[in-house]
C-alpha cells in the first residue's frame, strides 16, 4: 500500500524544517542537561556518602513542615 | 478542598513518589548493572555505581517528603509555591544525576531467538528533563498567582481606608 501523492510531498516539506528544529533545540537542551548535572555535583559534595539519616530526616521536616503549615492555614480560615 | 481530603491525597502522592523516586530507579539502575541487560556503553563519572544508586534514593526521600507537604497545602496557601520550588530544585538535581549516567545504549541480544535490539536511553532522560523545565516554568507561574494579587489587595485596602 503505497502512501498518496500529496502526503509524500507534504512530508518533503515537513522533514527538513522538522530536522532544523532538531539541530538547533539539540545544543539548547545538552547545555541546559550540563546546568542540572553541575547542580547536582555541587548538592553531592554536601551530602554524606555513608548513610540515610541525613535525607530521612530532610523527608521527615518535610512532611512536618506539611502538616504544621496545612493546620495553621486552616486554623485561619476557620477564623 | 477539606484538610482530611487533602492528606489522602498527600498519603497517596507520598506513596507515588516513593515508586517514581526510589524504587523505580534502584531497581532499573540494579536491574541494568546486573546481567539480564548487558550494557554496551555505559559511562559513570562519580565513583561508583553503587555510590550513584545511593545519592538518587537519597534525593528521591527527600522528594517524598517534599510531595507529600506540596499536596497538603492548599492552592493559593502560600506554603504552596514555596514547596513546589524545592520540589522542582530536587528534580533538577535528580536528573542532574541520570545524566552523569550516559546510558547512550542498552543492548539487548540473544542468540538463540535471534533477536538484537538497541535501545536509545539517553532520549528517555532529556525526555524527563524537559518535564523538569516545564515544572521550572509552572513553578514560577505559581508565584506569581499567589503573591501578586496579594499586593494589589493590600493597595485597594489602603486606598479604602
């Protein structure tokens, strides 16, 4: 089954412009990639390598925070 | 929305993050350096694999943490923004590390089926970091719905009184 005339030529149009968009959002996004990873190697050095402690105690003031912050604001609408 | 809907909701975004932020990744990191996927080219460039698998479980905890006080606030709180920013500064890292990876390919062969794949990962992450700087953009977005209307408030009432 051979694929219609004018959808063949639609896509000689399309598949160039569509490469371009490729080629130039490409460099855009593995510069933005190299942003995040540095950002990462600079939280990595503060982290310690051994244990979870450090990060179960951040998730735990977390949901503290959560649930501290959620009880007051509803405490001030009930006001 | 009432508070005891909301803390279902920040149970089960809680419960979802730990799969999508811990178990998820330990188990295809494990499941992709242990043998049933020989990777072909596969570059690591802190320390060690194990070593890698620990900082991405250590962020993902946090990112529960995080999830759960970001759907226990209600909209327009302003808790909200705030626990967004640091969700979407944990994402940011998260990836940040999956690109150390460079899984480029995952090569799946077998001779008795005949069968030979290759399987382009590295799309799979940009994919997730787009998503990452589509949150960035919603996140900034969401400060500015919930602390300027506040000023203009602040200025009617003034001129009120």
């Amino acid at each position: 089954m051979a694929l219609p005339e004018w959808l063949v030529n639609a896509f000689n149009v399309v598949t160039p412009l569509v490469e371009w968009v490729i080629v130039l959002v490409t460099p855009i996004y593995i510069a933005i990639g190299g942003i995040f990873a540095s950002i990462a190697l600079m939280f990595i050095r503060i982290l310690p390598s051994d244990s979870y402690v450090l990060s179960w105690i951040v998730m735990g003031a977390f949901i503290v925070l959560g649930i501290v912050f959620a009880v007051l604001a509803e405490k001030k609408r009930n006001e | 929305m009432k508070l005891w809907l909301r803390a279902i909701l920040a149970l089960v975004a809680a419960v979802a993050s730990y799969g999508f932020y811990v178990y998820l990744p330990e188990y295809m990191l494990v499941l992709s350096s242990t043998m049933p996927l020989p990777i072909a080219d596969a570059t690591i460039t802190i320390g060690s694999f194990t070593e890698l698998v620990f900082y991405i479980k250590s962020i993902g905890f946090m990112i529960v943490g995080v999830s759960f006080a970001h759907s226990l606030s209600e909209k327009g709180d302003t808790a909200k923004p705030i626990f967004h920013l640091f969700r979407v500064l944990l994402k940011i890292i998260f990836y940040g590390l999956f690109i150390f990876v460079e899984f480029s390919v995952i090569e799946v062969a077998s001779v008795t089926y005949g069968l030979y794949m290759s399987i382009d990962i590295t799309v799979l992450i940009y994919f997730m970091m787009g998503g990452v700087v589509l949150d960035l953009i919603l996140t900034i977005l969401d400060f500015f719905i919930t602390f300027l209307p506040k000023k203009s408030e602040d200025k009617a009432m003034g001129e009120d009184f």
